[in-house]
C-alpha cells in the first residue's frame, strides 16, 4: 500500500508540477523539473514541504545551474567521435572550411600555397634570356606566391562546383641595386576547374576529391622573353591518415608555329616540365612535409625536377617555411634551364 500511496503521489505531483508550471517552456528544464521533484519524493525530502515548496526548492536549483552555465539535470552523454563517425580527412576539411568562405565578401580562398622567401639562393644564375651575363643577376633574391580562387557556380553539375582561380610565382632581385632590383621574372597562371569531393576507399586510401580544368600560364613578356602556354588538366587526391598524394597529369593544348608576335613561345616545354607531376604532403603536429616530382619519362635525355618544402610554427597566424628545388620549370623564362635553389620564409596558408 505504502508503495501504492508514493506512486500516486508522484503522479499527483508531476500532473501538478506540469499544470501549474506555464513559464518552463523548454522541454528539457520541465523534464529535470520532474525528475527533481521525483527525487525529493523517494528520499523523504518532500514529506516537511508542500508541494508549493517542493517545487519553489526545485527550480530554484535549475535557476542556480542554468546561471553558473551548467547543464540541467537531463544530461545527454555524447560518444566519442571515434565511435560515431570516421575521423575528418584533411582534404574534407578543407572543402568544409572553403564552403563556409567561398560566399563570404570578406575572405578571400586560397588555391595553392601563399608564401615569401625573403632568402633564396640560387646557385644556377641564368642571365641568357635577358641579354646579360649570369653574373648580372645575384644568387640571392626573394621568391614569393599568391594564388587565390573563388567559387563561380555551386552544384553546376551533379555536385561538382565551378571554381576560377589565379596564381602569380615571382623573382625579384631585391637586393641587386646596380639593376635597379629589377623583378627576373613573374608567371601568371589564371584556371577554370570542375571540382568534386568524393569518399571512395579502396585498401584504406580514400579518394578524397577530383578536378578537371584548362589553365593558362605565362609570363607576360613579349619578343624573345615570352613564354606561355595552354593545358587542360586532370587532378586526383589520395588521403590516408595524415599523408596526401596529388596526381595530376595534363595534356597540352598544340599551338600553331611561331610567326611573329603570334604562335607558340616555347614549343619543346613539355620536354623539361613533362606531362604531369605528383605531390605527397605529410602533416605531422604543427608540421608539414611535401614532395613535388616531375619528370619527362624519357630514356634519352631524361629531365625532371624535385621540390621539398617544410612548414614549421612561429606564431599563431604565421608559419615559417622552408623550400628546396633542383631541376627544370621552377619558373618559364628558365623552363629549360637548370636550377639549384634553397629558401627560407614564411608561408601564410597551409599548403593543402
């Protein structure tokens, strides 16, 4: 009977405390409302009170917890992500955070990496396509990239976005004051590119996105300092853990014959800087390791080029960053022209 007697007074209790409560409108603060008053009735509190009391007791408790930021007395337990849902990848990551600033008219989204080497030293100097000896130009000047893209039109075809995008490389003998610290050269690379993020996984490697896009690069020089030319691309990342592998091979777009101020600048290009490259980038901690490799695949006169770069923390905006080329292509007026360079700057985007 005794236990009759309790159940119905905590029936009486909780219909009461929900008829005469109008003001606790969240579902949540009336449900440790009643589990409040529930445990004041099977400890015995309740039994000096009356039910005005008890309920007055009650939420002024759920007043003191809700000040103080605590949460109420219902407490929703959360998995740990890694129960619940794979780990992000990096490349997700990344086209989460570009969806949330492509539309935004106060950011600008990165492409490639956004750095400045104040110190980069050449030991290849290479004054021939200026018309002057090599020891006109220093070994040491500044190497700097921006590159930044915008989303055109969202979801124009099954999911993929449109994206354009501008990257400009430059040289500049800063410290060559007898030249008037002339810049050696800069390369312009506008692009227009279908870009798709996908979750495909095979052997633990997931496909993370793809691209395909036509871009045009070029230095803007005229006569015999001009270069450029037109390639259509295809572009693949590969995640696993914290490693990303980039293939992105392309095909270059045929030219008619110089003639003049028209035609193609540099026809035999594709002999230096190939038909593709690959890049792997590493991210450990605060760290960042990448590779870029590409290559001719001939067996006579075989031609390629490395890069290493190393991304280190300085402060919580800046990142410094380290970078090694040897080879072919690092810039159009010496695509064909070997080079041995190390750097030392700052980058101010990640590089994936």
């Amino acid at each position: 009977m005794k236990n009759i007697r309790l159940r119905l007074t905590s029936c009486c209790l909780l219909w009461a405390v929900v008829f005469f409560c109008p003001a606790v409108e969240a579902g949540v603060q009336i449900a440790a409302l009643e589990q409040c008053v529930l445990e004041m009735i099977r400890s015995g509190e309740s039994d000096s009170m009356t039910l005005g009391q008890a309920r007055v007791w009650c939420e002024a408790q759920l007043d003191e917890k809700l000040a103080a930021d605590a949460s109420p007395d219902v407490v929703v337990v959360e998995a740990p992500p890694s129960e619940t849902a794979p780990p992000e990848t990096l490349m997700g990551q990344r086209i989460k955070e570009e969806k949330e600033l492509s539309c935004s008219p106060f950011s600008l989204v990165a492409h490639r990496e956004n750095y400045l080497l104040p110190v980069s030293y050449n030991s290849k100097r290479n004054g021939e396509p200026h018309g002057v000896s090599d020891s006109d130009f220093n070994n040491v000047e500044v190497k700097f990239q921006f590159s930044l893209k915008f989303a055109v039109w969202r979801n124009v075809i099954s999911d993929a976005d449109l994206w354009a995008a501008y990257t400009n490389l430059s040289f500049w003998q800063a410290y060559n004051e007898s030249r008037s610290s002339p810049f050696r050269d800069s390369n312009h690379e506008p692009e227009l590119f279908l870009s798709k993020g996908t979750d495909l996984e095979l052997f633990g490697i997931t496909n993370t996105m793809n691209r395909i896009g036509v871009v045009h690069q070029s230095n803007g020089q005229g006569g015999d300092k001009s270069r450029s030319w037109n390639r259509v691309y295809l572009q693949m990342f590969f995640e696993r853990n914290n490693l990303t592998v980039i293939f992105k091979p392309w095909y270059r777009i045929p030219e008619s014959s110089k003639d003049g101020p028209s035609g193609d600048d540099n026809p035999d290009i594709h002999a230096y800087l190939g038909y593709g490259e690959i890049r792997a980038l590493y991210k450990w901690e605060q760290h960042t390791l990448s590779l870029l490799l590409r290559n001719n695949l001939r067996d006579s006169d075989n031609k390629g080029a490395v890069e290493l770069g190393w991304v280190f923390p300085i402060t919580d905006c800046i990142n410094g960053y380290m970078q090694y080329f040897n080879g072919y292509g690092e810039s159009l007026i010496d695509y064909n022209s070997s080079v041995n360079r190390v750097g030392i700057g700052f980058t101010f985007t990640e590089l994936l």
